[in-house]
C-alpha cells in the first residue's frame, strides 16, 4: 500500500480500516427522506378533510370540521388527557404481560414438540373468538374494575408474540447448533448466545404488532364496561351524538398507538444496531 494510501486511510491497532458511522446531519437527512410521503398523505387527508366540512358535501353532526374537532381537544384538554392515561396505562400493562407470558411461552413450544402441538391449536382458538364477544363474560369474572381491560388487551397481544418469536427460534440454521454442541456448549449457553439474539429481529417485528393491538384490546374492554378511558369517552360521545368529542378520542386513540409503535421501533435500534443498520443499509441501496 503507498504512503498516501497509508495516509488517508485511517487504521486501528489491529490495520483494520474503522468506518466512521453516520453523523447527526446525515441521520437528520435519512430521517426526513423517509418521513416526508407519511407526513404528505397525512396533510392531503387533512385537506380533504377540511374541504369536505367547508362545503357542507357532510352534515355536522356525522363528520365534524377540523377545526371543531380541535377546539375540543384544546378546550377539553384535561379531560381527555385523564381519559388518555387511564387507556395508555392498561395498554402498557396488557403488553408487557403479553409479551413475557408469549416468550416464555413460545420457548417452551420451541423446545417441547407434546408443549407445541398440543398449545398452538388452543392459542390459535383464542386467537379467532371475536375479542369483544367475551369481554361482558371478563366483565362478569371480574367486575368493572381495571382487570377486564388488562386481560382483553394481553389476549389480543399475546398471539403475534408468540407467533413471532416462535419463528425466530425455529429460523436458526441448524448448522449453527451443531457447531454449538460440537464446541461443548450447553443448551442454556446455545439459547442465551445463539438462539435468542438470532431472534430478537423476530420477536421486535410481532412486538410492533402486539403494542397497536394492545391498544385496540383496552379501548374494546372499555367499551363493555367502564367510566373511564377512551373507549368510555368515544361511547359516550357516540350516545350523544357528540362527533367532535368522538373524533378527538379517536385521535387520541390514534395518537397513543403511533407513539408506542415508535418507541419499540426505539427499542429495536438501540437493542439491535447491527439489524437496523443493515435495513437502512438495504433501503439506501434500493433507493
């Protein structure tokens, strides 16, 4: 290699090139790149939205103006938030236990073949039974407290975990746990080395899922039986034909959604750099 080479190459101490990662403007630029057609679409439905109340092509009372829908969510701020949390609680509450329980639940699937066959038949069950046909059932076991909401959400949450990191653990090449066996490994070392980082990638993927449904879940149960949270204020609202209040509680609904979507997406980049890096990798290429 010449000296000039040598010279505009940076080396570690082991003569192996160190690539510098992207810097804050670069990762501002890729950031705006990807989030400016969301950002389009939502400003076109807005329009669309205003210019539809503007010329009256609606009734009022069936799709409010922006505008009035605005005023509530500023006039009635408060009360919206308290609803807001109370939901945003049971939805963090009925993901986290779904996504413990659907771990360890889909560990011992991967590893018990009796544990797998004769579970997925139940879960699959589970999964079909319209969620808001038994949560009055949930709401007669346990009353009109927090509980039914909870286990609606972990309910409606727990299948794509499970399903997800069912597949992660099963995608490992074989050769893989061959080497491990052959190099004197444990089973706890081969699953705490190899299988369980190899999928992570999996289980982030029905993680994303798992938190939206979480939130349909508590909105669901809340809808049965509550006086308190969204699903109360867009029942409310709806008896009363109050369509900016339903609007706003929607919107909020929305909004709790979006933002937990985003932080396991977070999550998923900071726990795993290396696969968020080969993605944004990928879609730079293809761009």
């Amino acid at each position: 290699m010449s000296q000039s080479a040598l010279k505009t190459t940076p080396l570690t101490a082991s003569g192996v090139a160190r690539r510098k990662g992207p810097g804050a403007g670069e990762r501002l630029i890729r950031a705006a790149e990807k989030s400016w057609r969301p950002a389009a679409l939502l400003l076109v439905c807005l329009v669309l939205w205003w210019v539809t109340a503007a010329a009256g092509l609606v009734e009022p009372y069936l799709v409010p103006s922006p505008s009035a829908t605005l005023d509530v969510l500023t006039g009635k701020a408060d009360y919206i938030a308290r609803h807001a949390w109370v939901t945003a609680y049971e939805t963090l509450l009925g993901f986290a236990i779904a996504a413990a329980v659907g771990v360890a639940a889909a560990v011992i699937m991967v590893y018990s073949s009796a544990v797998e066959r004769t579970l997925y038949p139940i879960l699959l069950l589970a999964q079909v039974v319209p969620k808001i046909a038994v949560a009055p059932l949930f709401v007669v076991w346990l009353g009109f407290g927090i509980a039914p909401k909870i286990l609606i959400a972990v309910l409606i949450a727990f299948f794509p975990v499970v399903i997800s990191m069912v597949t992660g653990l099963k995608a490992l090449d074989p050769e893989l746990l061959q080497l491990s066996a052959t190099m004197g490994a444990s089973p706890w070392q081969t699953f705490a080395k190899i299988r369980f980082p190899a999928a992570l990638p999996y289980l982030f993927s029905g993680l994303k899922v798992a938190v939206t449904l979480a939130v349909t879940g508590a909105v669901v149960g809340e809808f049965v039986g509550a006086n308190e949270g969204l699903g109360y204020v867009i029942l409310q609202a709806n008896g009363n034909l109050d369509t900016p209040m339903l609007f706003a509680g929607l919107i909020m609904m929305s909004l709790i959604g979006v933002v937990l979507f985003v932080l396991v997406e977070i999550a998923e980049r900071l726990l795993l750099p290396w696969h968020a890096g080969r993605r944004d990798a990928s879609a730079t290429t293809a761009h």
